[in-house]
C-alpha cells in the first residue's frame, strides 16, 4: 500500500492498495469522533461495493445509512444536492458524524460539496472507485455541482479528511470509464511528467497500476500545496478542461468527462503546434497516447457552439481566461487571454 500525505488548508492521507475499502471503517475510525456515517452513491456504484463498505463502517462502530441517486452528470445539480442535504438533516447527523463519496467524480464531487455545506461542514471521506476520480477528483479539495449554464458552476474548496483508492475496483470498470480515467492520466504526462509518458508509452495499459495512480496523486499534491484555491499553478491542473467542458455542455453531457478532456487536450495541442507554440512531438505523442488508450481526438461540435458554451466556464475573469498549452513534453504554462484568441485556438486546433 502506497501512503501519500497531502498538505493543504487540512493535512489528510491518501492510500493506495488492494481491498482497501474492505478497511473503510478500520482507516476512518480514528479519523471521525462521531459514530455516525453517510454513505453517498450511484445506482451502478451502490450495489457493488454498498454493501461491503457498510459492514466495514458497521464493524467499527458506525450507525450506517445511506443516499443512493442516479448514476450519471445528469444527477450532479442543486435538485440532487438539496435532496442529500435534507437526507443529512432528517437522519440527525452531527458535526461529528461523517459523509462517505462512494463512487466516481459525480459522486465525489457532490458528496464532498454537501459535507461542506451541511452544518458549515462535517467530515468527508473520499471513496473513489473510477479510475479518473482515483487518480484526480478525489484529491485536492474540489467539490461542486452543475448549473443549466454550466458545469461546476457551485461549489466549495474543502478537503476530505482521507482518501481511500481501492485498486481492485477498477476491475468492475467499463471499458469506455476505464478510457476517461486514462485521459487524466495522460494529462499529468503532458504537464509535468515526461517520465510518465515515457511508462505509457513503453507500457500496456494497467501495467503497475498502483505506481501511475501514486505518480499523478504526487503531482497533483505538490500543485495543490502551492495553490489550493486555483488562483495560479494550480490551473495547470485544467489542461483540456476548459475545451472539454465546453464540449460537455455541448453535448448534453451525454460524453464521459475524459472524453472531453481528450478532445480539449488534442484540440489545444493541435492548435499551439500549428502555432509554432510547441514542437510537433507534443501532438505526435499525444496522438499516439490517446490511440492507444481509446480516446477521442476531434468533436463535430462546431466553433461558434464551443466558443458559447465556454462563455460559462467557472475559470473565467471577467473578459479573459487561462488557457493551458503545452510548451514541451511533459511541461505546459498558463496563458491568460481573450475569447477572440480562445477562438482562433479552436480554428487552428481542429483537423484539417
């Protein structure tokens, strides 16, 4: 079991291993004064793992209950949040007592937003069993819900009080949400990692598992310590993002959240090569990357449609916004700009 200890507005561990969630109320335990746990999760993640977490927190002690929503971005919105809030209220927990994120980003995200807001925050323990939120969502404090304008549009910065990944979770995944998760990965390769991309390339996919999920939480732990709140470095960490989601919302949500990431990825890329911005390896490569790791490299969504839809990107200020572009392989900068630039990204980042 790999430990990683994250050092932010609240010091927590993230742990990394084999059957993991089998320990949930052993690890937790010490973690929580109150014996009074919430399990948060999907209708795909809940019968599952719903079960084995529950006699794990009952077997430490906790009184157990549980919300179970929809699986699916459709479900992430204030109607979901509301109705996990007023689940927290009717069943009495304390500011002692602890919500469990059992389940991918969705869930993670919402559930970690709800700990945040229900009594001014209670304790959140991060249950991640994608491979995207094992090796990005679940660390680093992020939690949020969409509006109809936008994704992510409400939420707070708060960080779990323990993150348990359980590799043997990603046993159960779907090929399409097994891809996503490689898309994030891919993403820590591209903005600060050649070593990273150096192993997924000479690699199968799955290869030593547990060293890449440990590799991207290192990184994004080191950035999350220099920039909890998002305001600087810390935007690295969006590198396909703002043209991902863009390409969500475009979609209805209808793709998977890495999709999106890796259509924003290649898109930006494409266009910073074109731009002379970057040398061509950063396409080659990445292209090469996301081929073998199944992933999408382009959109039929057309310009004018994305350039609408990012109009409501959270990371906007006022008229500008950071894109992240690669500078070499393994390195990306920030680059404040304007929507007239954003633009002329998108012209130059589609396929020719």
């Amino acid at each position: 079991m790999e430990t990683i200890s994250v050092h932010a507005s609240r010091d927590y561990e993230v742990r990394i291993g084999s059957g993991l969630l089998t320990r949930t109320g052993e690890l937790s335990a010490p973690l929580i004064k109150g014996r009074h746990a919430m399990i948060v999760s999907d209708s795909n993640v809940w019968p599952l793992y719903g079960a084995m977490v529950q006699a794990s927190l009952e077997d430490a002690g906790f009184q157990v209950d549980h919300f179970v929503f929809p699986a699916g971005e459709q479900s992430k919105n204030t109607d979901t949040l509301v109705r996990l809030l007023t689940c927290l209220a009717q069943m009495g927990m304390t500011r002692s007592d602890a919500v469990f994120a059992l389940g991918g980003g969705v869930t993670g995200d919402m559930a970690g937003l709800a700990a945040s807001l229900y009594l001014r925050g209670i304790p959140c323990v991060q249950l991640p069993t994608s491979l995207l939120s094992v090796v990005d969502s679940s660390v680093g404090g992020k939690t949020a819900v969409d509006l109809p304008e936008g994704k992510n549009l409400v939420g707070t910065f708060t960080q779990p009080h323990l993150v348990l990944c359980d590799t043997n979770v990603l046993a159960t995944l779907s090929p399409q949400v097994e891809a996503e998760g490689w898309a994030e990965i891919i993403k820590y390769g591209m903005i600060r990692s050649q070593e990273l991309i150096n192993f997924l390339l000479e690699n199968t996919p799955g290869t030593d598992i547990e060293w890449v999920i440990a590799h991207c939480v290192s990184i994004k732990r080191d950035v999350v310590a220099q920039d909890e709140q998002d305001n600087a470095v810390r935007q690295v960490l969006n590198f396909g993002h703002t043209i991902g989601h863009a390409i969500e919302r475009c979609s209805g949500y209808s793709l998977y959240h890495g999709e999106g990431v890796a259509m924003g990825m290649a898109i930006m890329t494409r266009a910073c090569v074109r731009q002379k911005k970057c040398p061509p390896a950063c396409w080659t490569v990445l292209e090469t990357l996301l081929d073998k790791y199944h992933l999408p490299k382009t959109t039929d969504k057309s310009v004018d449609e994305l350039l609408e839809a990012a109009h409501a990107d959270k990371k906007r200020r006022g008229d500008a916004i950071t894109l992240i572009q690669p500078q070499v392989l393994g390195r990306c900068g920030l680059y404040p700009t304007n929507y007239d630039e954003l633009r002329r990204v998108l012209e130059l980042g589609m396929p020719l």
